[in-house]
C-alpha cells in the first residue's frame, strides 16, 4: 500500500474487505458517464482502474489528473 498526500491505497488495490473505509486514490480521468444527478468516473492510475461515484460534482475530462476520496462501497450489481 501506497500512503502520500494524494492517496492512501492505489487503483485497482481496493477489494471488499475495504467496504466502509474512508480513502483516498489519485490518477488519471479514464471515463466519465454523467447520469443526471450522478457521475461514474473511472479512475486509473498504474496499478489499475476504480470506479467513483460523483454526488452533483463537475469533472474537467478525460486524463484529467485527479485526487480523490471518500468512503469504499460494495457494487450493488456485479458484473
């Protein structure tokens, strides 16, 4: 596990065991989906891609260099 000021765990690092923990992640805009209220950006740094929900918040663009962080959900439908 990384821990600097920009993140404390890496892309891809985050399993279930991680539920209900606050964390934060930082790397590049891989996607974004804008669903009216809601905003799936997917996240990707070197070690692999997260998935975040953004709650009515804006976000520049893809390969936008971001820090993120909030609390580890469970997906409600797994693919």
């Amino acid at each position: 596990m990384t821990h600097n000021k920009y993140r404390t765990h890496n892309c891809g690092e985050l399993r279930l065991a991680d539920a209900g923990k606050e964390v934060k992640i930082a790397g590049w805009v891989n996607s974004v989906r804008n669903l009216g209220g809601l905003t799936f950006v997917t996240i990707r740094d070197h070690f692999g891609l997260t998935q975040v929900i953004l709650d009515g918040q804006e976000i520049s663009g893809k390969e936008t260099v971001v820090s993120v962080s909030g609390t580890v959900l469970e997906r409600e439908s797994k693919n």
